[in-house]
C-alpha cells in the first residue's frame, strides 16, 4: 500500500543511509533534512537540529516530559514549514531511537517516536545491512578517517587488522540491536524493510528500488544516481590482513551465516 506522508528513515550508522537520501534529495517534490536528531556538538549550526528546537522551547510548556507527544507533533510541524511544504525526509540512526523519551522509559521498552509515527500514519523506512559489512565499514572509516566519499573524491585505503574478540562481541550486540528495531517496526502501521546490499551491493540493479519507490509514492526512484560511491572495493582477503583467523572465528560463531549471505542476519 502507497503512504505518501513524510518520511522517516531508520537505520544502524554505516548503512548506507547518505547513499540513499542523496537519491531521494534529486526528486523536485522532496525535502531531505538528514540526522536532525544527532545531538552532537554540531548540531545547533543546523537551525531544523531538533535539540537546536528544544533549546528555543526552553521555559515553555511544551519542555515538560508530560508533553512528550505534543512536542513530537509541534516538532513535525516546524518541520513541515522548514520544508516549505513539500514531503519531508529525515534520518534516523538506532542510536537516537530512545533520546525522544529517555526520562520516561526503560532502554528495553518501543521507543516512544514509533507511536508517534503510527498516530500520525507516516511511512517508516527500515533500511538494513548485514552487520558484518556494518563492523568491517566501520573499523576502515576509523583506520582511515574517512567516513563518507563523494563522487570524484580520492578513496584512502588501508588494510585492517581485526581484533577477534572485539567483532565477535560487536556482532553479538548489533545482532540483538537489529532484531529489536525490526520488532518495533513491524509493530507500525506502514513501514518497509530494504536492504543495502539488495540496493548497492555488487548485483544492485535499478529494480531492486521498486518495492521503495512503490511503497513511498516516488516515482522511478532507481533512475537516479547517488553522489556517494563506495569506500570498499577490495576482496575482504585483500583488505584484512588476519582474513584467515576472521573467518575461523566466525565459523565457530553463532555469526557463521553473515559469510554465507551477503545480507542475513537471522
């Protein structure tokens, strides 16, 4: 079924969300925000940063924690004018989930923004990837401090040595993270779950993105191109230096299946 409401995109860092939104950005009937609810130091020099909204609410009742819900809704709405009017996007890691309602609930409980979005029937999607890519992505973006590459910029590359213990339990937490947001997702009204290696995984064609665009109402989403390309290019025995000792690890790991589907989980 078409929901064609504001959009929020929910996935794990390292999932290939900047890929994804800069081909939503090229549609003329969106407006595409990004991570307005990253509270880090940076973001009161984004004027939309929904903390940079907070700090201006301050001493007004809307800042009560019993106003949580209204103050989502009044946030949604200066969205709304913020984007002209137009169909909004904005992006939301695992990681911001709960800072909506920290005061009010336990870290094991459905955060409270997915209430929200079902009160208010908005699309929810769920972009995911398989965490091993995830771990593995990360550990050369901190190796080489380049987290993002644009088209036409020059890819740093260096070869990783990978703790052993430290995937392991990486994998473990991020494993139990992922099936816990697709439980709350599931749990909407209106969501769609997508896969980055479906969409720009080796055998990535522009159909994959027909589910997204029929689900979102957009028309031809796979016709545009994304102005990010792909940090990794190398084999990953190329890339990581204890290749061998990594896939014995993992073969003995309840993780096994990440070697044998580019994107399973579970």
């Amino acid at each position: 079924m078409t929901n064609t409401g504001d959009i929020f995109l929910i996935a794990h860092p390292r999932s290939g969300t900047h890929a994804l939104t800069s081909m939503f950005s090229q549609k003329p009937e969106l407006f595409v925000f990004g991570e307005v609810f990253n509270p880090s130091p940076d973001s009161e020099v984004y004027p939309s940063n929904y903390y940079h909204y907070l700090r201006a609410m301050q001493e007004t009742p809307i800042s009560s924690p019993k106003n949580a819900e209204t103050r989502f809704n009044a946030y949604l709405d200066y969205l709304k004018i913020r984007a002209r009017n137009l169909r909004y996007l904005v992006d939301n890691k695992y990681d911001t989930l709960h800072l909506f309602d920290i005061e009010l609930r336990e870290v094991s409980a459905p955060p409270a923004i997915f209430s929200h979005l079902t009160k208010r029937n908005l699309p929810i999607v769920h972009l995911k990837r398989n965490i091993l890519h995830i771990y593995i992505s990360h550990a050369h973006a901190m190796a080489t401090n380049q987290w993002q590459l644009m088209a036409g910029e020059e890819a740093k590359t260096q070869t990783l040595e990978i703790d052993i213990d430290d995937m392991l339990g990486y994998l473990t937490r991020k494993q139990f993270e992922q099936e816990q947001v697709d439980a709350w997702v599931r749990g909407t009204d209106s969501y769609i779950e997508v896969w980055y290696e479906d969409l720009f995984g080796p055998r990535a064609t522009p159909s994959a993105f027909q589910p997204l665009s029929d689900f979102l109402g957009i028309e031809n989403l796979g016709a545009e191109q994304t102005a990010f390309r792909k940090q990794l290019t190398k084999p990953y025995d190329q890339l990581i230096e204890n290749y061998d000792q990594v896939v014995r690890a993992l073969r003995r790991s309840p993780h096994a299946r990440l070697l044998g589907s580019e994107r399973s989980v579970g």
